[in-house]
C-alpha cells in the first residue's frame, strides 16, 4: 500500500443516532459496528448498534442487570457471537467489589451474566484506557490506568473457552515489556500483539512493541522514523500493515495523521489524503475496519498455558465445533471482522463515482444480491449464509472523539485507500 493516498468522507447521520461522544468503545461483527458508552458532557451508558450497509443506528437496551452501567475508555472486542467488555467504570467503592467484565449475546441482542471458572485466584481489576484484542480464543489485556496506583504494566489473558484469567507477565519479567502505561494502541498480526504509544507515567511515547505468544516474549521494534508521540489514537490491521490514526501528545492538540506500519518491511509511512480530502483532527475516537483487507489472518501457534478446558461458558449456536487441538489455532479477531486480502481499486474512479462508493452502492455482483432486499430479509440471509460483511468494501470508520459538540449526532468518518 505504499504511496496509496486516503479518500476521507464523513457519512451524514439520521435524527435516529447516538449523540457524539468520546472515550467510547467500538468494534464489528458481521457487518455491523457496536457503540458503547463515552462522554459527552457526562458518562453514558447508552448502547447502540449501526448497519454499515444502511447508514442505519438502532438502539439495544443496556438496563438490565447484566449490562454495565456508565463506562469511560473501556475495551470492547467480539468474539464468535459475543462482545465482550471490559473495565471503565467510574471509580467509587462499589467498583472494587464488581467485576469489570460484561458479556453480550450478539444472536439473541441481549447482555448475558459471565459464566465459567469463578475461583480463579486472580483477576485484573478495574482500568481505564488499557487495549485489548482477540488472540484465537484468548482475549488480551495491557496496562491501563488504575485507580490511585495510576499507570499499569499488567498483562492478562481471558480464556474464551473457560472464562478463567491468567496473569502473563511476572516480576521477573516486568522490565522486559512497554512498562506501565495506558491511552495506548494495539493490534494482533499472526501470532504476534503490537502495541503503539500511550501514556507512561505523564509522558507521552512514540515506541513500538511487539508479543510473540509462541515465545511469550517482548521486542522493541526500533524505528527512528513513524508517527509522533501519541496518545487517544487508534490503530486497525489491514493486510500486512498497521494503521494508526489521530490522537496527540494532549487532549488540546488532536491530530488528523494516518500512519501506516508495515510488518514485511519494519518501516512507517504517513499516508497522504487525496486533494480535496480532508481528514478530521480526532482524539479519545473509536475506528474499526471492514472489508476483506481488514480481516485478521489465522495463526498456528499455541498459547497452551492458557487454553486448560474447552467447555463453553456459552451456549448458542454463534459457536462453531471445538477445535480438534488445544491452542489458538483459530481465527485471529481484532475489531475487525472481514475477509482476507484483497484491496479496492478506486484509482479509475470520479469524485462523483467515489461519494457513490462512500455510500456503499457498488457496483458488485455478489454485493447487488446481498443487499437488494429489505434489512429483515437480510438478516435472515445472514444467519443462512454467515458474514455478510465478506460482500462489504474495505473501509476504515471513525466514529466520535474529541473535538465533539454536545447536543450533535455522532461524527462518522468513512476512510478508503486508493491504489494505483
């Protein structure tokens, strides 16, 4: 994708949207993007669900029992018919006795009690502005900010399949890795957590890390060129690269760079927006990609330490049969959920043809017969045929951050790259 300039266009919203926020959380699934929580002049709690293929938001109930209250610079990540998600509670009392994890039931849209091992002798507290991604069944968490103990250096691991969690880095290790720190970026290619920025202390980085789960060893991966410090970004996986997007060095001062990180090569690039293309100044935003180069190809190493039991905590028919071998020898999930590699030409294509894109009316065989029906009849195709986001152009969305207005619908910015 080198030299591949950005289309950035902002996609208008109907009265029927979340209001704008920032310190949310995102991901898809599906070929739809979930929104939950954030600020906008006070913590929210609402949850909503947007159909990228109808430009469409419909609001699910987060009221009962099993649904979290109001959260700020939580995680989210799907996972085989569920979401997960994970700390920003505001701190208070009640929050050192509650679990910060809550489950969603995608299939039946509603929240779910957490389930499995319940003795497990550790579990990470609650935090704020930690990452977490999706590693075959294993959910990965670093760092975050905790309570009055600040920045955290905490690694832990959520066994999908048992529910239980596990502590990764230990004291002989603790200097090996980042080191404390949250408002921080990753991502996962093949076996291996890339992380990116962040706060360590009050100061700002600009530094890269890589975790081999084969080796269950950190790498600096030094590069004297590559974005500026950053914090309150965000980062996707498309094909073989890292794209990192907005933040800045303080909520003042967001910025509207994108960076692309390639793992073949080891080198960063900014990527240039095409004239007349603007990309907005975003901090504390959400960004999720969709399409096939936004999918997150399968690894074959193990993380067996982790993986002790094979019974689900969950039961419904979003899961597939148990794999044959103990391991994370499944899919590899981020926030994004595609397929895999193949990129969209759009360098033969009009300003005008190219708003039609940005609407998502291709012209696309497979894509016509996906979406020539009504959104019912849709989402009975979808559960006949499985994701409908493989029939989905490669887009990056942009959903929120700060600077946002009060009392306006949320900003969605839809980002394409061009290849000549």
């Amino acid at each position: 994708m080198s030299g591949s300039p950005s289309l950035w266009t902002q996609l208008p919203q109907s009265s029927r949207a979340p209001c704008d926020r920032y310190k949310h959380a995102c991901c898809s699934y599906h070929g739809h993007v979930y929104v939950l929580g954030g600020r906008e002049s006070s913590s929210l709690r609402d949850f909503w669900k947007y159909s990228v293929a109808f430009n469409k938001w419909t609001q699910i109930n987060c009221t009962c029992d099993a649904a979290p209250e109001e959260l700020e610079e939580h995680s989210m990540v799907a996972h085989e018919g569920f979401l997960y998600v994970f700390g920003g509670m505001l701190d208070s009392s009640y929050t050192r006795s509650t679990s910060a994890l809550w489950v969603f039931d995608i299939m039946k849209q509603k929240w779910v009690l957490c389930q499995g091992k319940t003795s497990s002798p550790k579990v990470p507290s609650n935090r704020k502005g930690h990452s977490a991604v999706v590693l075959g069944s294993t959910m990965l968490v670093y760092g975050g900010f905790v309570d009055i103990r600040g920045s955290s250096q905490d690694f832990w691991a959520l066994d999908f399949d048992t529910m239980s969690w596990s502590l990764l880095n230990s004291s002989q290790h603790d200097s090996a890795g980042p080191g404390p720190r949250h408002s921080h970026s990753a991502v996962v290619y093949q076996s291996c957590m890339y992380l990116y920025g962040g706060l360590k202390g009050l100061r700002e980085q600009k530094d890269l890390w890589r975790w081999n789960s084969c080796s269950f060893t950190w790498t600096c991966m030094k590069n004297m060129s590559g974005p500026p410090r950053l914090i309150g970004h965000s980062a996707a996986l498309y094909n073989d690269h890292m794209l990192v997007f907005g933040g800045g060095q303080s909520v003042d001062c967001p910025q509207s760079s994108l960076w692309s990180y390639s793992f073949t090569s080891h080198t960063w690039t900014q990527v240039a927006s095409l004239p007349g293309s603007t990309a907005p100044t975003k901090i504390h935003h959400c960004s999720t990609g969709l399409g096939p180069s936004y999918r997150v190809p399968s690894t074959t190493c193990s993380m067996s330490p982790l993986q002790q039991g094979r019974a689900r905590p969950f039961q419904n028919r979003c899961y597939p049969a148990p794999q044959s071998s103990p391991g994370l020898g499944g899919d590899i999930e981020l926030e994004t959920f595609s397929t895999s590699s193949s990129t969209l030409d759009l360098s033969t294509e009009t300003e005008e043809d190219l708003m039609t894109l940005s609407c998502l009316s291709f012209e696309n065989k497979a894509f016509r017969k996906q979406w020539s029906c009504t959104e019912e009849e849709l989402m009975v195709e979808e559960e006949e045929d499985g994701d409908i986001s493989l029939h989905l152009p490669d887009q990056l969305l942009v959903l929120g951050g700060r600077p946002c207005v009060r009392h306006q619908l949320i900003s969605v910015w839809q980002m394409t790259l061009t290849h000549s």
